[in-house]
C-alpha cells in the first residue's frame, strides 16, 4: 500500500496504525518510506543483486 499526499496529512499515522492492526491480525508487515526502498532496491541493483532482494521482498506477503 502506497500513500501520496501533502506533508502534514496524516499518512505516516495511519500507516502505523494499518501495520499495527495487521500485526494483531497475524500478518506480517514492512515500513518504510519511498525513499528507503529506492536506496534499498538501487544498492541492490549496483551489489548485482537485485533479483535476490525481489525474492526477499515477495516473501513478506504485506
């Protein structure tokens, strides 16, 4: 899930709160901001392993 808005709008909020009821629910969750993943994915990409970090990713079912 993704959440695009203005500074100030509450999506950091509720992202937190969605996580936490997912947790309580029993599933698994990642947070982070579009600019961690995009260091995450491009470092991975320059370590020539950026395929091994797509199947990390598609193992947390969130």
């Amino acid at each position: 899930m993704v959440f695009r808005s203005s500074p100030g709008t509450g999506k950091t909020h509720l992202s937190i709160g969605l996580g936490i009821r997912a947790c309580q629910a029993g599933d698994r969750v990642a947070f982070a901001t579009v600019a961690g993943w995009v260091a995450r994915l491009a470092d991975a990409h320059a370590a020539g392993r950026l395929q091994d970090e797509f199947t990390k990713l598609a193992r947390n079912p969130s």
